[in-house]
C-alpha cells in the first residue's frame, strides 16, 4: 500500500478529516509529520519545509470554486512543485455544504427542503458536476507527477464507477388504508378519524379498479433486476399515519401484515436488501428511530443498517438528524439529494461521514448520495427515451470521474404496469438495461457498497 507523510499548518481537526478523506478515496495511506521533512506540505510557509510537493494554503479564498481548475491544472503551478489554489479546503466547502449555509426561509419549500433555484449549486451552475471528484482527479495526478505515487482505487477491479439502485416503499397497496381499524389506542386521531371517512369511498374505488394490485410491483421488479444480474435497496416504513408521531404526509401500509412478510422474505433469499424509510417526524427524536428500526427488523427479521428520511425530511437541523442517526445505530443514510432536480447535492459522487462543527468530528455513518430520483425527471420529460438519456448523461459523469452515485426509484413506478407510471417504469427499465450493458459499472444494492468501502477504510 503507498504511503505519503504529510505536514499541515492547520493541525485542526477538521483538517485531519479533510486528509483522511482525501487519502482513503484515492486509495493512499497517509501519514501526519510533525518534522520539517515530508512527500506534502499544506500550508502557507513553504520555505521553511523540506518536501517534495506543496499545496499552498489560502487564508482567504473569496471563491471556493475554483470554477477554473476544472477546465485546467497545469497553470496554476506556478513555481516547480507548488500548487497555488487550495483544494483541500475547497473539498471541505463542499463536504460542508457551506454555499448552503445561510438559508432563509422562501429558500426552502413546504416541507423544509432546499428550493434547486435557491441553491449554492443552481446559482454557480455546478449542480451537474461532483465537484469533489474533480478536485480529487486533480491531486491524484499531482500526486503522480510529483510523488510518483498512483493511489489504489476505491472500486472493485475493473470497475471505473458504481450505481446503487434503490427504491422507495410509499404507496404499493393503494387501498391499505382499508386494512386499518376502526379504533386503535394511541392513535394519531385526526388521522384514524380521516381513514375511517375514507373507506367507503375507497371500498367503491376498489370494486370499480380492474387492477387493484397495479402498484404492488415487489416481484416484477425483482424478477427484472435479477434477470440482468442486480440487486437493490428497498426502503419501507415501519409505522404508518396512524402512528400518535406521525404526520399525515406518512405512509398507510403496515409492514406487520402477511404480505409484507413474505415480501421481506423473497428479498432475503434473493440477497435484496431492506432498509428503513424514516417517518416524515422522525427527526425530532432519536428514540424515534431506534423504534422504526426495532420495528422493521422485528416484522422483517433481519438487521437492518441503512436509512432514507420519507419526504427527504430531515428537519430545520440537517447535521443534528444525521447525529441521530448514529446514535440510533445505522450504518449509512442516503437522504442527502435535490427533491425538485437531478444534480449532485454537494457536489459529491462518492460515499464520505458529514462533518458536524458542534462536535468537532465526523458521524460515524456513512452517507452514499442520490443523484437521481424519479420524481426529479417527470412531468418535465414527456417520453422514456429523453429522460433515459437525461440519466445517461449523469452516469457517464460519475463513471469519468470515477463516483459512485445513488438512483432512487418508488416501487410503483419502477415497473411498466400501471396507467398511473408507464412512462416511470419504462424509463428505469431502459436504466437498468444500459447498465447491464456496461461491465465498466457496478450496478448493486447500497448495502453491498456500503461494506465494500468500509472494508476499503478498514484496510487503509
């Protein structure tokens, strides 16, 4: 395994972070000096050090985005093994989310989630670059030409990038809402008593439904995946709008009753995984999820180690829920996306643990990012092939720069059966098709590339 020693003027922890990022997403051990000897120096009194290559610590940048370098390098080494704009605290601007920062409230919609007009990556035009990855190409290159050092990649031979295919358990059963009781103790009220005025309409909907199963697509989708050698990630919730919690933005099924059951046990056998879809509230409390995740391990039978919030709805305090997650016990989430646009978040086509200033250190659970959501892409296109090519273009990115990105498809929406999402299903079936086709890509479920980096960490 190759080795660079290194010295930072800023020995704040942060930095430590930064590096170690850096260094396990190139495949690089790095070790911290504190002598005047090292491969790098990081700083600002480069004279003083003897090494053999130097990035050059900006105090002040006025423009995180260096929008330059990702045209060119070569001219901004400006002196024989210098290089004069700061990456390293422009990855941590990104890994921050610090373009994001001051927020009012017109930037969010309705339900507390960031407007794609109103953001960092909208204003600058760089939603449709991981920044992060580019920045990273870069150092490996300086590295190579400076150090002579090539790095090992994070990807699994012969793969230049991987895409995790994952899916949204919201509405499969659209009369579940018949399934409810009457009465139930500590119910959310509002919500029974709305059910229970519901139901004779819905009784009637579904004696006139020529297909009341159209949405419950499970098999058709695994059956589709499997055929082209994939597995992937589904994510359920295990409480629904009756829970006293919960919002009536929640799901109404019951991962309780048979069906579901013998759902999680098709995927078991045919090593699918099973997440947890958190509750639309579920960020107020930790307790909260350590119950949804008892709850669904419990009706599943199986553990459970990844997480996406309903909704994308994290609350006002993004990093706090992540937090939360850690203490809840997970081992990665995949909530941090565009609700109303395909684009990379943060500027970041690779799996990293989000910074939290207020502990001074990194969660300890993964985030693996989503570029792309079904919602994101109808009704603005009108036909599956625009909207194919529109997710071509995207993946053919992350593959240059060697990423891994997250697709995020709902389970009636995945499949072409139903009237409702034809042209939803038909699109990730062309998806799926074009990456079964690419044996440059690994296509697979987020649990497989959640334990195959951490593995990668681990050995680093």
């Amino acid at each position: 395994m190759e080795k660079i020693t290194y010295i930072s003027e800023d020995k704040s922890s942060f930095y430590s972070y930064l590096f170690n990022f850096i260094f396990s997403s190139l495949g690089i051990v790095g070790e911290r000096k504190d002598a005047n000897h090292c491969d790098l120096y990081y700083g600002d009194k480069i004279n003083n050090i003897d090494c053999r290559f130097a990035i050059r610590q900006v105090e002040s940048q006025s423009d995180e985005l260096c929008k330059e370098i990702l045209n060119q390098f070569n001219e901004f080494s400006n002196e024989e093994g210098i290089f004069s704009k700061d990456l390293i605290s422009s990855i941590g601007f990104f890994l921050k989310d610090m373009g994001n920062s001051e927020l009012r409230s017109h930037d969010l919609d309705d339900f507390g989630r960031l407007k794609f007009k109103k953001s960092f990556q909208f204003r600058v035009g760089v939603s449709e670059i991981p920044v992060v990855n580019v920045y990273l190409s870069l150092i490996k290159i300086l590295f190579q030409r400076n150090l002579g050092i090539n790095g090992k990649s994070i990807l699994p031979k012969g793969k230049h990038c991987a895409i995790g295919l994952s899916h949204d358990v919201d509405f499969p059963d659209k009369y579940a809402r018949l399934d409810w009781p009457i009465f139930k103790r500590k119910a959310n009220i509002k919500n029974l008593i709305t059910n229970n005025a519901l139901k004779p309409y819905l009784y009637f909907k579904r004696f006139l439904d020529k297909d009341p199963w159209d949405f419950w697509l499970f098999e058709d989708i695994i059956a589709e995946e499997q055929r082209l050698g994939f597995t992937s990630t589904f994510f359920f919730s295990s409480i629904n709008s009756s829970n006293s919690y919960a919002s009536s933005r929640d799901v109404v099924y019951d991962v309780q009753k048979e069906k579901f059951k013998k759902i999680f046990d098709i995927l078991k056998e045919n090593d699918f995984e099973i997440g947890l879809h958190a509750s639309y509230n579920a960020y107020k409390d930790q307790d909260r999820f350590i119950l949804e995740k008892g709850v669904l391990e419990d009706a599943a039978k199986c553990e459970i180690i990844g997480l996406r919030h309903h909704y994308w709805h994290m609350g006002p305090r993004t990093e706090n829920t992540l937090l939360m997650h850690e203490g809840a016990g997970f081992k990665y989430d995949s909530s941090l996306a565009f609700n109303d646009n395909i684009g990379f978040r943060r500027n970041i086509a690779l799996p990293y643990y989000p910074w939290v200033d207020a502990i001074s250190r990194p969660i300890n659970v993964m985030q693996i990012p989503v570029f792309c959501m079904d919602g994101n892409l109808f009704p603005k296109f009108d036909n599956s092939q625009d909207a194919f090519f529109e997710i071509k273009r995207y993946v053919d990115v992350i593959k240059k720069y060697n990423g891994i990105g997250i697709i995020d498809w709902h389970v009636r929406t995945s499949y072409p059966k139903n009237e409702e999402y034809w042209l939803w299903g038909e699109t990730y079936s062309k998806v799926i098709k074009y990456l079964a086709k690419d044996s440059e890509i690994w296509t697979t479920n987020l649990k497989n590339i959640y334990n195959y980096i951490a593995n990668k960490e681990a050995v680093l």
